[in-house]
C-alpha cells in the first residue's frame, strides 16, 4: 500500500508560504517515516510522475544543501542564464491571472494559468528557452528533461492518492477515474472555499477554475482532510447538493498545522539593516501584518485603526510584510503615498524566512485582521514565538487562538485601534511566555493518523464531521 501525494505546483514553485509550505512540510517529514510509505507525485502529460525531495526543499534549505563551497563558482554567463530562467518564470507568473482576467473564456483561462507541466503559456515558454538551458537549470525549473528519467507510477489495490496540492488548474480527472478504478482511493485536502464562496475577493480565473475542481474533485474523494474543524464544518454543509449520486459519502475529518519557519537558510546570519533598525533600543514598538497582500486580508482596515491611533499622538508603528496579491494595487499605492510611509509606516514584499523569525522575536504584536481564511497560520506562528495578535473575530480564530488573541470588530477601525492603544498603555509587553503548538512533526502524524481513520473500515467517529 503506497500513498501518493499529488504536489505538482509546489515542485514547480520557489514560494514558501500557505499551501507550499503545507506542502513541503507534510511530504519531507512523511518520506522520512517507515511506517507508511508516502511517494510525492506530479503530474505530467496526463500521468504522475514521482517527484524528487529536492524540489519539494523549502528554497533557503534547498540552496544552502546544494551549495558546494569546494566547487568554483559558476561561470557568469551561466549565472547570467539562470537569471534569465528567473525573470521568465517571475514574468509569466505575473502576467497569467492578469491575461486570465482579461479574457474570461475557460478554455483560455485553463491554457494561461496551466503550470509548466501541462499544456499552456507556461509550459510552452519553458520549451522554447530549454534547449539553451544548460541541463541543471533545465532539471531546476521543472522541464521535460527531468521528467524522463522516471516511469509513471503504477496504482495497485489500496493505494491512496492524496490530493494535497493546489490542483485546481491541473486536468486531473482522467487520472482520479483510473486511480480508483484501479481500486484506489482518493484523498481531498480541503483548504478552504473561499474562491467559491466569496468570488468577490479572488481572480475570475481562479473562481472558474475553483469551482469546477470543488464540484468534481468531491465526486472522487473518499475522505476530504480539512485544515480546521471550522473549514470542515463549511465542506459538510457544501457537500449534500453535489453528492446525491453516489451510494456512500465521503468521510470528513480535520487537522491542525504546524507552526515551525522551515525556510530559514542556516547561512544567514545577517538581517537586512532596515529591518534591524524597527528593533532598535530607544525606538517606538512595531506590530506587523504578515500575509499576502489581497482585499480578504483586509490591510485596509488595519491601516485605517493605525491612522486613528496616528490622529491621537501615538508613534506606533505598522510593518507590512508580504507579497502583492491580486487586487492590491490601489492599497499598495496608499501605503507608497502615505506621509508615514518610511517614518511609522513600512512595507516589506520579499521577506525571508530567516527575517521573518526575526520580525516574530522582535516585534511588539501580530496584525492579522483577514475577513476570511482557512486557518490563519501566522496566529500560531506568533503565538509560539510569545507575541501577542491582535485578530479579526472569526470562527477559525477563535478555534486556534484562544489565549494570546485579542479578537477585533471589522465593523469598526476604532475597535482595533483601542485595543492597541491599551497595549501600549501596558508598556506593549510581549506575551509571559509563548503558547505551545503542533510543530510540523506533530501536524504530519497527526494528519496521517485523521487520514488513515478516514479510510478504516470502522472509523473513529468521534474524530469525524457528522
């Protein structure tokens, strides 16, 4: 019994955060465990491919292992086409869901957001810059090349497909029908509905492609593993309209994730100065917001509370780090035009991981004021570092943050801006001592543990979604 996991878009991405570091996660501690055996898998011309541990590094541990200070240092003009290979990937990155939006036709959509595996622009411009690769850069950004060298997995009775990545853009089905008939089961990782649910948030692109994998994928699944308990409860009352065909339900169960930073490069020991200088003896406390920039993460409001607190006198300051989502223009234009800007207000779009861990020791309190999520994975990560969040009052939030939360009105700037005025009344003190959490080790077993009673033939029920 083998359990395959789909993680195609992370073996072919360098981000680090929501989704792929779920991912990595997940997939390196799992390989690494002989009580199961767990093989990564991609998707490639209508088949899975085994995928190699290397590609699923979190991208600080990938460059620090693969670097050998005893070789010379690469030629400049490999150099050169390696960052060539970079600006290409950064470019169609970029450009994909803006030329979806433009053109809300599926089928153009599918072709401009397919990964490099399948076909579309990504795959097409990867195939036409190849051949002047030299053969590991054409191994590292997912060519053709580095498929080859395997055979597509062969499914047997009782293997399991988990489908742990973000697939919504892969033509998967094909493969899911052959999967079980070949008397396989399939396991959906739920994340969240939000593409579903509040389109108004989310590319049109991303919402087309969304919905059709939710109202396929549940047709398949024989278990669906959410990331909350509040995220499963959302799938159970989803689920009845779409299933009335099939004889049995798929069985719904949840678990937590780990809140470790796996990005960080151990061959970094500097922090860039601006960065140090927030942390300053003598200078005002900072809270810093760390999620993508998007209208669900609500960033707006947060600098809407830190403009009240500006009005009333205060130095406090606002950090934001992240990268710029969709949608995001017209707020990342205000902060730039912002007479704070540079003075109490900051904003950071390339962060490492090894800043980050600095940003969660130094800084005086989380911002994460999100309308909706799935889990809300910086509240943990803060918390076991000892600081204090200041967070939207969500059902999630309340399930994983219960000390060391103040929870906030959205309805109200003013309600966050109090409760930051009250913090640094008290001195803007960090938390007594951090709050204890899942690492990743724990989040694997225990995800491995809700998958396997999932599928058992007499479940634990207490640990189901009814």
């Amino acid at each position: 019994m083998k359990f395959y996991v789909e993680c195609t878009h992370t073996c072919d991405t360098d981000h680090n955060h929501g989704i792929q570091r779920v991912v990595r996660n997940l997939v390196r501690l799992s390989a690494s465990d002989s009580r199961r055996s767990v093989v990564p898998v991609r998707l490639a011309h209508g088949h899975l491919f085994p995928a190699s541990l290397r590609q699923l590094a979190p991208p600080g541990m990938k460059r620090a292992k693969t670097q050998d200070r005893s070789e010379p240092k690469k030629r400049p003009v490999r150099r050169m086409v390696r960052a060539l290979v970079a600006y290409l990937r950064a470019v169609t990155a970029s450009g994909r869901w803006f030329l979806a939006a433009l053109a809300p036709y599926p089928p153009l959509q599918r072709f401009v957001t397919a990964p490099r595996t399948e076909f579309g622009m990504s795959g097409l411009i990867m195939r036409l810059v190849a051949p002047f690769l030299p053969h590991d850069a054409a191994v590292t950004t997912g060519s053709d090349e580095a498929l080859s060298q395997d055979d597509p997995i062969k499914v047997e009775p009782g293997d399991v497909l988990v489908m742990l990545d973000a697939s919504w853009h892969l033509e998967i089905w094909p493969i899911l029908a052959d999967f079980k008939r070949a008397g396989g089961s399939v396991v959906w990782v739920a994340y969240d509905l939000i593409p579903r649910n509040y389109p108004q948030f989310c590319n049109a692109g991303l919402v087309t492609a969304f919905s059709r994998w939710v109202d396929l994928l549940q047709l398949y699944a024989d278990a669906v593993l959410c990331i909350s308990r509040t995220t499963a409860e959302i799938i159970r009352a989803e689920l009845p309209p779409y299933i009335a065909a099939r004889v049995d339900s798929p069985r719904i169960s949840y678990f937590w994730l780990g809140s470790e930073l796996d990005g960080i490069d151990p061959r970094a020991d500097r922090i860039r100065p601006a960065l140090q200088r927030l942390g300053a003896a003598g200078e005002a406390p900072f809270y810093f917001y760390v999620s993508t920039i998007e209208p669900r993460k609500n960033h707006a409001y947060a600098l809407d509370a830190f403009e009240l607190l500006w009005a009333r006198g205060s130095t406090a300051r606002m950090v934001i780090v992240g990268r710029i989502g969709w949608h995001s223009d017209a707020f990342v234009a205000r902060v730039k035009r912002h007479p704070a800007f540079g003075k109490t207000l900051f904003m950071y779009h390339d962060v490492t991981d090894t800043e980050l861990a600095w940003l969660y020791k130094s800084g005086n309190g989380l911002l994460f004021t999100s309308i909706i999520e799935g889990f809300g994975l910086p509240i943990v990560e803060a918390l076991q570092q000892g600081v204090p969040v200041f967070a939207s009052d969500i059902p999630v939030f309340r399930e994983i943050g219960a000390a060391g939360v103040t929870f906030v009105d959205l309805a109200r700037p003013a309600s966050l801006a109090d409760a930051i005025a009250g913090h640094l009344e008290q001195g803007a003190p960090r938390l007594p001592k951090p709050i204890d959490w899942l690492d990743w080790q724990a989040s694997t077993e225990q995800f491995w543990a809700r998958v396997e009673n999932c599928l058992s033939e007499s479940p634990d029920r207490t640990l189901l979604i009814s």
